[in-house]
C-alpha cells in the first residue's frame, strides 16, 4: 500500500541518512562524541536518538514489532560506538521503516496508536518522524561544519 506520505516518508529518510553520512564521513571518532557543552547533545548522541525513535515510532508504533528503547541513554553517551556502528544501526533502523511502512495500510495509518505516551493517529506519527529526522539532520549538518567538514547539499543553488 503507498499513499503520498508513505512516499515522502521514505524519500525523506533515504534524503537525511545521506546527508548525515556524508556530514559525518570527514569526522573522526573524537569530534563524533564532541559536544558544544554538558546542555548540548554529539553528533554520536544525535545519531543513536535516531535510531532508537524512528524503531519506536515506526518499527514499534506503527508496525508492532518488538522494540526496546533507552532513551535517556541515548543522550547520556559521552562516546562508545563508532560513527560506523552508529550509521549502520540507522541505516539498519531506516530500511526496517521502509519495509514497515510498505505493507501499512490507509485503515492501519487512519487509527490511533498509543506511542511514547501520546495517542496519534498514524498518518500523524509517520509526519512526526519525517519532521524529527529533518530537525535532527539539520543539527548534525551544523555541528559538522562547525568542526570543519565542508559540506555543499545544494551546489545548483550557487550563484543565485
């Protein structure tokens, strides 16, 4: 079953995983782990977070598969996994959401799902990751150009 915003969900998620990959790929293990401050989250914290969301929303919200999550965890990581390991879980995580979201249909994606303490409808839950990804990517992208990766996703703009 595809709707529009199947479609777009999983464009979207395929668009993100390669902007973050290609963010991160200039990046060594120590500035993955780096933080601004104790307030602020790694690109490494970053990534594990979207891992473990997009397998509660989707893989556990939307699919009914068996997900356990650690959240705090998630933030609490000072280093640990490689930008590796941590890109593979999300790509993992993304595929698994693709296979998901693939065989959902209208009526499953119309009725409410109880999902980390909020009660949405589907269509809304899928909306919300799209929107989480694109929110977090976008830190990602900032704190690998604040550490020196050059990055350009928009080449055909230049010279506006």
């Amino acid at each position: 079953m595809n709707t529009r915003l199947v479609d777009f969900a999983e464009h979207y998620w395929s668009e993100y995983l390669g902007k973050i990959a290609t963010a991160v790929a200039p990046l060594t293990e120590e500035q993955i782990w780096w933080r601004p401050n104790e307030a602020s989250n790694s690109i490494g914290n970053l990534l594990a977070h979207l891992a473990g969301n997009l397998g509660q929303w989707v893989l556990a919200g939307l699919g009914g598969e068996a997900h356990e999550r650690h959240r705090d965890e998630e933030f609490a990581a000072h280093g640990g996994a490689t930008k590796e390991e941590l890109l593979a879980q999300l790509r993992a995580t993304v595929d698994r959401c693709h296979a998901v979201v693939r065989r959902l249909t209208a009526k499953e994606l119309a009725r409410r799902h109880r999902i980390q303490k909020y009660d949405v409808e589907g269509y809304r839950a899928l909306f919300h990751t799209i929107e989480h990804m694109s929110y977090h990517t976008g830190q990602i992208v900032l704190l690998a150009k604040a550490l020196g990766a050059e990055l350009d996703f928009y080449p055909q703009h230049r010279g506006e």
